[in-house]
C-alpha cells in the first residue's frame, strides 16, 4: 500500500500577545473614595446640613410626642365629673333604688377625682423629668465645653467674659448650640466676642448658613488667635506733674 502523506503545518512558536490593557496604577479605582479635605467647604456644608437636619428631626419628634400626649391628654379632660344627686326623699316611694343610685353616683364620682389627680402627678411628673434631663443635658454640655477650653488655652475668666458679650449681642439658638458643640467652640467665642462686627454679619444669616460661615472662615481665624487676646494692649497711666516725688518733711527727720 502506498504510504498516507501527512499534512504537518509548521508550528509558531511566537509567544501569545497580551492585549490586556495597562492598569493606571496613579489613577485611584473608581470605586475608592478620595480622601476627604478639611477645608473643602463642600464637606463643611454638608456636615452642618447634617447636624442641622438631625438637631430639626429631634426637636420635630419630641414636638409631636408632645403634642400627642397633650391631645390624649385633652381628650381623657373631656370627660365630665358624673353628678351626684341630691338625698332622695325618706318618703318617696322609690326611695331605696333613688338612695343606691346616689350611692353608686358618689363612687362614680371618687373614681373620677382620684383618676383626675394621678393624671396630674403623672403630668407633673413628666414635666419634671423633661425639665431635669434638659438640665443634665446643658450640664454635661457646658463641662465639655469647659474642657475644651482648658485644653485650647482659654482662661475661664477670659471665658466667661466673652460669653456674657456674646450672649448680650443675641444670636440664634440653633447657632448657640453648634458652638457649645464644636471643637473649636470657645475659640470661636472668644474670636466673636473681640469681633463683634462678625456677630452682626452672623445675625443677619440664616443658623446653617451661620454655621458654615463660622466652620470656614471664622474657625481659622479664631485657632490663628488662639487663646491670646486681639484687643490692643492698655495704655500704662501715667503719673501727674513732670516734678519727681521727694520725700515729705525737713531732712534727716524720721516718723515712728
């Protein structure tokens, strides 16, 4: 038999090509965030946008657990004291069953009274209790706030002072509270209170927009200043008359 002819192609021995594309390793994947930047004013606004948001939604859910409270509070106050009648008649006929109804309306009417007085300690007692965790709260506040100063290198005379004039210019409450709970909080104050010219402008703001304000432009200036004063240095007071002192009485005399 004749032999079978074999097709043999020749084989390429040039490596495989990798058209797999470069990977860019100074450009971040897309999916990483870039690092945040402390004075982007953008990550400031958001950040009070936040705040701001979160201090309306609690102040917005403990109005209206209040209000709800008050409404069921109105509706139970609806309810009239059941009356008691006047002694029957020895007489009358009915004069028995009359005399039971009495008895029951006075019973009636003890259960509603002292029903009446547990809702009012009950509601005074609410009252307090929200009067003293408002009062813890502000506390705890103002030992922060304290600490922070201590630490920043305010005095807490200094302190004090300068919150008196803040205080006595007015501004919002909202914008009080950011303050009291910023980290740079009694920089800011004492800042303000040596520029009193910045309260104006923060007055006439919007609280967020205060806020924002403050965070961007009025923080570095205060952390600039540190707890050292602004204010000019006073001026020393200078004695009356140009003659120098001399010493009262002839000389060589002495005063026991």
């Amino acid at each position: 038999m004749p032999e079978e002819e074999l097709d043999i192609q020749p084989v390429d021995e040039t490596p495989p090509v990798d058209e797999t594309p470069p990977v860019d390793t100074d450009t971040p994947p897309a999916d990483e965030t870039p690092p945040a930047d402390d004075n982007d004013p953008a990550r400031f606004t958001k950040r009070i946008n936040e705040k701001t948001f979160e201090m309306h939604e609690q102040r917005r859910r403990a109005d209206a657990a209040e209000a709800a409270l008050a409404s069921m509070q109105a509706e139970a106050g609806k309810a009239d004291r059941p009356g008691i009648p006047d002694l029957p008649d020895p007489y009358d006929v009915d004069f028995e069953g009359k005399m039971k109804a009495r008895d029951e309306a006075v019973i009636a009417a003890t259960t509603f009274d002292a029903q009446q007085q547990q809702q009012q300690f009950a509601q005074q007692q609410q009252a307090l209790a929200k009067q003293q965790a408002k009062q813890r709260e502000l506390v705890e506040t103002v030992a922060t706030y304290s600490e922070r100063a201590t630490k920043l290198g305010v005095a807490p005379e200094k302190l004090q002072v300068a919150g008196n004039a803040v205080a006595a210019y007015g501004i919002a409450p909202d914008l009080e509270q950011f303050i009291l709970h910023d980290a740079s909080g009694p920089l800011i104050t004492t800042y303000l209170a040596e520029n009193p010219g910045e309260i104006e402008t923060l007055r006439g703001m919007h609280p967020t927009v205060a806020a924002v304000r403050i965070a961007t432009e009025i923080v570095p200036k205060a952390k600039a200043a540190g707890g050292t004063s602004t204010a000019p240095a006073p001026v020393d007071t200078l004695g009356g008359g140009g003659a120098p002192p001399s010493e009262p009485g002839p000389a060589g005399a002495t005063y026991e």
